[in-house]
C-alpha cells in the first residue's frame, strides 16, 4: 500500500528531475525548411550583429544559460567541435546566454574558466527575454538550431547530438 510519505517523495523527485534538467522533450520542427526570421544580438563587445550577416555560412546557434547543466554540457562539446572547424570560412558558432541580467557574472566566469573560446558570444541580460531567444521561438534549452547557408533552418534540438551527425563528425 502507497504511503502519503512514498507518493510524497516521488512527487518531489519527479518534479526536481524536470526542474534540473533544462530540455525533458523534443524539439519543435516547425522553422526547420524556412528562411531564418531576422534575428539580432549584441555580441560581448557590444556590437549588434545580425544572423543574416552568416549567409553563406553553415551557422550553430545555440542559446543556453550558465544554470542549465544541460546547456553547459552542450556547449563544452560544440566548443570541441568549433575549434576543430576554426580556420574554416563556411562555419560559424554562435552561443546566445539567456540569463538574467544578475547572473551576468556567472556567465562570464563559466565563458572564461571553462573555457568557451570558439564562439561568438552573445549576452542581452533579458532572460527568456532576449530578442534573438523569442525570434527564434525559443523554448527548452539548450535549443541549438543549424542554419544552411542559404539562410534556412536546416534541423533544431536541444542535444548537441545531432549537430555532430548533420556535419558528419565525431564527438
């Protein structure tokens, strides 16, 4: 027989598992095919940039925050595969933080001890707010989109998995 305290404890466990965990589901397909919508970013030097500036280039966009581990994980491995591609004209990586505007120094500690150096970063402080993160209907995270370089999405996901497998290349 279940117990108040048994269904109790399962209760908590489940909802920590799926408060912890930042992308419990697969990710929405739906711009995948499309033109990429205009998508703005102030990168860390304080210049806004403009996706559409990439065409021409396959581009990784991945939005994350520092207290997703899910996120940070994503981003240490494309950070292995972005130094691999470094040098290379037709590829670029761009990492958009979407934490709140007082966790900014977390950001940049985890940008600069990890350290995450292939990547043009981007920090608005606006949270699940940020310009490009509800452009681009940001939802789970990490949410990592490739885009063609005709400027179309070519897949969306929240595991740096399939990244790996749309370029062919190993972890």
């Amino acid at each position: 027989m279940w117990s108040f305290t048994k269904t109790l404890f399962i209760t908590l466990t489940a909802a920590c598992l799926t408060l912890s965990g930042c992308a419990t589901s697969s990710a929405d397909k739906g711009l995948v095919g499309k033109e990429v919508p205009y998508v703005r970013f102030q990168s860390l030097d304080g210049e806004w940039r403009v996706l559409d500036e990439f065409r021409g280039k396959d581009t990784v966009l991945v939005f994350w925050a520092a207290w997703c581990s899910r996120s940070r994980s994503a981003l240490q491995g494309l950070n292995q595969l972005a130094r691999r591609s470094h040098g290379r004209d037709d590829r670029v990586f761009i990492a958009v933080n979407i934490d709140k505007q007082e966790d900014e120094e977390k950001f940049r500690s985890f940008v600069r001890d990890v350290p995450i150096d292939s990547f043009l970063h981007s920090y608005s402080g606006n949270d699940v707010y940020d310009e490009a993160f509800v452009r681009m209907n940001g939802e789970e995270l990490p949410h990592i989109f490739i885009i063609d370089k005709t400027g179309k999405v070519a897949d969306v996901g929240h595991s740096d998995k399939f990244v790996y497998e749309h370029f062919n290349e190993m972890k």
